[in-house]
C-alpha cells in the first residue's frame, strides 16, 4: 500500500460516484461538488455505491494520481449519515477507514496543552 505523509489531509466526497469516472471527472466532482482545488496537496477519497471500493484522487506536484482499493469480501465502512457532503480526516482517521473501521465510532483522547488556562 502505497504510504502518504502523517500530516497530509484527506477529504471524502460522501456520495456514492460512479466508478467508471477517471482522473478529469473526479477532478471536477473536487472543484464543483467540494468546493476545493484538486491541485492542492491533498486526498480526495471517492466510494462507490456498494461500497466495496475506493478511488483516491491527488496531485503530485508533476500530475495527477489516482490509488484504487477493492475490497473483496467486505465493505468498507463509508460516512453516510454525516453533516456535510464532504468529510476531512485526519491520517489517523484516514487509516482506520481503510483497515475497515467506522471512523464514526474512534475518537482519539484530547490533546492537553499545559500552561494554558481557559
């Protein structure tokens, strides 16, 4: 599996999207349907109806790549019911989504910060 950096951020289009759609339409699905630039050093995660595969878009600074994972006893557990039509995740969320955790239900604990007072 391919490994991106810990700070990269990862944003999934929560709708189901066809899967015969290639690097150009799932570009523009990021600039009109996300509202953000696929040029940016960024994740774009794409599911398919049955949820049993992944497509994830992202520049590389010399072009686009797009990273295909099908799952072939299971489904991957997709952020249906969410707020927004598009989710950021953390790459820790982002690595339990694909060893097939519902990213719903893992919160990390709080980060404390010593020294501050509220």
């Amino acid at each position: 599996m391919i490994q991106w950096p810990d700070n990269v951020r990862c944003y999934l289009h929560r709708e189901p999207v066809d899967f015969r759609k290639a690097i150009n339409g799932l570009s523009v699905i990021v600039q009109e349907d996300m509202g953000l630039s696929p040029f940016e050093p960024c994740l774009f995660v794409f599911c398919n109806r049955r949820r049993t595969q992944l497509k994830v878009l992202y520049w590389d600074e010399t072009g686009f790549a797009l990273w295909q994972k099908r799952l072939e006893q299971d489904k991957f557990c997709w952020p249906r019911h969410w707020p927004d039509d598009t989710v950021m995740l953390s790459s820790e969320q982002w690595q339990w989504l694909l060893r097939g955790m519902d990213i719903r239900q893992l919160t990390p604990h709080k980060t404390c910060v010593f020294g501050v007072t509220a």
